[in-house]
C-alpha cells in the first residue's frame, strides 16, 4: 500500500487501511479539503467544480465518492465522465467553474489512483495552494451543507468541444494533413485516449488509423510509461502496417510520444523539440523546458534566433516560466507540450495535430523528420541515501565543486557542459538522488553519470 501527498494532488493504492492507501475514507477526506481551499479562494456562494477521469479499474469507484463529496460540501459538480486530462483544464474555463478534480494517476500502473487540483483557470495549483489544501484535510478544518444546501450534478462530455478547440488552432491545417494522404497508428494503452484520439485524427482528415490497445477498460496492455522499453510490440504492429506514424498516449492523455514508420522511436524527449520547430518557424517566441529535459530544445529556440529558458521540474514550474517570459510554447521532456495559444497544459491533442500539420508541410518522412534534430542520449540514474544524510548539504557541495562551469541551482543542481549536462536534484518522496545527465552518446552519458556517482559517494 502506498499514499503520496504532495502539492500536485494525492495519489495513492488502491485499497488497504485508511492513510495506508487512497482508501475511499481517504478520498472523502481531500477531497472535501479542497472543496473548503475552493471556497477559499472563490467570491461565489455557489462553487462549480469539474471533475474527469481516465479509465482505470478504479475511476469509477472514485468518482462516485469525490461527487458525492463534492455535492455533501455543497458544491455543484459538472460531471464530464471518462475524460483526458487536457480535456478536464478546459471544461474548468469553459464552464466558468471555481476548480477541477481529474481522477488519475497518470502512467502509474493500474492499481493506482489519484486527484489531481486545478484552480479556476484550469491549472494545477502551486505549492503554497496545495500545502493549505493538505493542511485543511488533515486537520479536519471543513463542514459539510446541510440539506437545502446541498450541491447538484450535471453531466457533459467535453470531448468533442476540446476536438473543435483544437482544429480551430491557426497553426493546424487540417486541409494540409488529409491532403497527405496519412496512414496513422495509435496506442492509447487502453484508457481515455482511445476515446479521444481516434475521433481527433478523424476530425483532421486521417482516413487510415491502425487503433492499438484503444478499448478503455484500465486493462493496460503494457506497462502504461510511454518508453521504448514499453512499446516493442507496438513499434512492431506500426512497422508491419506501413504506417506513415504513430502515436502514443499515456493513460490521462498529457504525454505523447512518436513512433517511426520504420518503427524506430522518435523519441519522447524530441516530441517537444519537434513541435516546437513548427511553431517557431510560425510564431517566433521564447520557450520554456524543465531542467531535466533535453538540450535539443535550447538547440531548436536558438536556431530559430529565439531565447530558451529552463524552469524547476514540474509542470506548474513550466507554466509558471512560460507566463513570466511571454513564451510561445513549452513543455517537458516526457512527451508534454504545453502550447498557450490553446491553454497551459500539457495537451496530447494538441501536440498531435500540430506535429501532424508540421509532417505533412515538411514533404518528409517521421524518421527523417528526426534526423534533422542533433542527436542527444540521456541516462537517468538515482543514489539511495540514508535518511540522516544532508542532501541540501551534499549538493550545495557539488555546486561549489563545479563552481567554474555553467550552474543552475533553481532545483537541485544542474551543471552545464560543452557537450553535456547533469542535473541533481533530491527526490520529494524517498531518500535519493536523482542523477539525469545527457551528453551526444549513450557511452558519454553513463561515464558522466557514473563519474558523478562516484563523485558523491566521495563526498559521503
């Protein structure tokens, strides 16, 4: 059994003793924390909460009990039932609603579940937002309506809306996408996007789509992490159908990833990248990546004559740089593109049809789209530690170590190179440090992780 707090949301096992796992006493009880944050942080005497869910085994269970809450607390809940998560962030600004509750746990394997915050604009709440709606659970600072007050359900499928938002985006031409001819493959592991992406390609012309794993049972077919690792069968199902290219979703729809015609891997660190080379060359602008995601991005920005900048991991710490530098795209290295000109959330739609205009405009194929791109290997590694040890100690260490190269310390500690980085930065969880560096070859990446490794157990 397993239940994390943070500031995102809780997310947690299904089942087990109560604060053991997202137990449904569990889900009752931070839910109605944040329905008292909500009334905090809204002049309506009426709140309005939307509330989503991806398709996992236990979403049905925990939708029950977050409405029921929700009406229980006097709040009235626009319902909208199996939804990606890009899809619940705009409902909230659609309906003008006071917040959101997306029931998912993202890649996270089946016996998962979550709730995740939005405010009023349809984003995640930051820290300070998310730490007062942990404290009002856990001190029980909430009271329920009473009877006449009691909140009311509506239920609305906001799918096709999001499809129409997107198609209406000035920078997807869906005429230059059906002209292509495109043969399109994709793998929505089983969940909402197999709802959600076929009707999307539909809608922009697609008139071949090799549907995988697209019956939203929860049923992961694979383990739902969109990495190579994970999509052998998948990469073979789209070489053996001569598709043009392949797309692949996690379970709540915010990550997307590329496949190859030949079936090699795009690479989920260059979906952004690629994306983002498209809108550039439209609408030049700044962007924003987190510290853990690749250089290529900074390498697209720069080409273009633009400015990148990076951000703390985490999404609200994305969009919170993007706003602060004007930017006109942005995201995460794991496949989130986040694309203000729709709204400030990482959006698997909206990256599909972007990348789908931009294929069809360049007259190439999805593989040798990538070779355009510089080639980067990122090695992703960790270092267990003991609870005692000081991790904020050990890395202001490592920042003086390096004192002479390139530093960004806004999270954790990040060293730039020539050719490579590496960034470390505590984990908020467990006690370990994670160590992602990235150099031109897999070879360079792991010497580098390795040396650093070896560089803090030195210091240990």
């Amino acid at each position: 059994m397993a239940l994390i707090k943070s500031i995102s949301g809780i997310r947690g096992t299904i089942g087990g003793k109560p604060g053991e796992g997202l137990s449904p006493i569990d889900v009752v009880k931070f839910t109605a924390g944040y329905a008292a944050w909500a009334k905090q942080n809204s002049a309506n005497d009426k709140l309005k909460i939307v509330v989503g869910r991806d398709a996992r085994i236990s979403g049905e269970m925990v939708s029950s009990l977050v409405i029921a809450t929700l009406v229980g607390m006097g709040c009235d809940v626009t319902n909208i039932g199996l939804a990606t998560t890009p899809t619940t962030e705009i409902a909230v600004t659609e309906e003008n609603a006071d917040g959101g509750l997306i029931l998912t746990a993202s890649h996270n394997p089946k016996q998962w579940n979550a709730l995740k915050l939005l405010n009023s604009k349809g984003e995640f709440l930051n820290a300070q937002e998310g730490a007062l709606v942990l404290d009002l659970a856990e001190s029980g600072n909430f009271t329920f309506a009473e009877v006449d007050d009691l909140g009311t359900v509506v239920k609305k499928d906001y799918t096709a809306i999001h499809i129409q938002k997107v198609l209406d985006l000035k920078l997807v031409d869906k005429a230059a996408i059906e002209a292509a001819g495109f043969s399109v493959a994709i793998d929505a592991v089983n969940s909402v996007g197999g709802i959600a992406m076929p009707k999307l390609l539909n809608a922009l012309g697609v008139k071949n789509i090799i549907e995988i794993n697209c019956e939203p049972t929860g049923h992961f077919a694979h383990t739902p992490e969109p990495l190579p690792e994970n999509l052998v069968e998948t990469s073979e199902i789209i070489k053996k159908n001569n598709v043009d290219v392949g797309f692949v979703v996690d379970p709540d729809v915010d990550r997307l990833v590329f496949i190859n015609e030949d079936g090699s891997m795009f690479s989920e660190e260059y979906t952004l990248a690629a994306v983002s080379d498209y809108v550039l060359g439209q609408t030049p602008g700044n962007t924003v990546s987190n510290l853990s995601s690749s250089r290529v991005l900074r390498d697209v920005t720069e080409k273009h004559g633009q400015k990148y900048n990076a951000a703390a991991v985490g999404e609200v710490n994305v969009v919170a740089k993007m706003k602060e530098t004007n930017a006109v795209i942005g995201g995460e290295g794991n496949g989130g593109v986040i694309y203000p000109a729709s709204h400030y959330g990482r959006d698997a739609l909206v990256g599909t049809a972007l990348f789908l205009t931009f294929l069809a405009k360049s007259g190439k194929k999805c593989s040798e789209l990538r070779k355009t791109y510089p080639d980067y290997f990122m090695s992703k590694n960790k270092i267990q530690l003991t609870p005692e040890i000081n991790v904020d100690g050990l890395l202001l260490q490592m920042k003086e170590k390096y004192a002479n190269e390139q530093v960004n310390d806004i999270d954790g500690v990040k060293i730039d190179f020539a050719d490579s980085w590496v960034h470390l930065r505590k984990s908020n969880t467990e006690p370990i440090i994670r160590i992602y560096s990235e150099a031109k070859s897999p070879e360079a990446a792991n010497q580098l992780a390795l040396r650093i490794i070896d560089e803090i157990k030195g210091l240990l």
